[in-house]
C-alpha cells in the first residue's frame, strides 16, 4: 500500500510522468521480441520490467498511463511546430 502510495505522489509531478514515460518507452513493451538468440534476453527483461511498471501505474492511478500518452502527443506536437517554424 505504502508503494502505491507513493507512486500515486510521484504521478502528481509532470517530471515525473514524463520520465516514467521515457522509461516504458525505453521498455519497448509494445514492440516484438527480436529473432537474435544475442538479444533476446536482454530485451525480454526489459520489455518484463515495462510491463510490471505499466500495472503498477495502473494500480496507483488508473488514469495516468492515458495522460502520460496525452502528455507525449502534445510533446510531439510542440516539438514538431519548433522544428517546423
């Protein structure tokens, strides 16, 4: 409880979204496993951490992986138009 707790006290914090986003999309959790036998361990255990932190957010704040998405888009979005202008 304590865990969840605190997590739900980190989400409050844009920071702290963004670098939690940062990291699932580190994770590569929807992405496929790769056919190297050299890589796949590696990339497995990344893509078990992701998962595992994907039902933790889940279980904090069932609303936070959407507005870490929603976060992201408009960081894509800014980002884009800064390129572009």
């Amino acid at each position: 409880d304590q865990e969840l707790y605190e997590l739900q006290g980190l989400l409050k914090s844009y920071a702290a979204r963004f670098f939690l986003w940062r990291l699932l999309s580190e994770c590569g959790i929807y992405k496929a496993l790769p056919i190297s036998a050299e890589d796949m361990p590696r990339d497995a255990g990344r893509k078990d951490i992701g998962l595992w932190l994907l039902s933790e957010l889940e279980m904090a704040d069932s609303g936070a992986y959407s507005l870490m998405r929603d976060e992201a888009v408009s960081r894509d979005a800014e980002q884009k138009g800064k390129t572009n202008g």
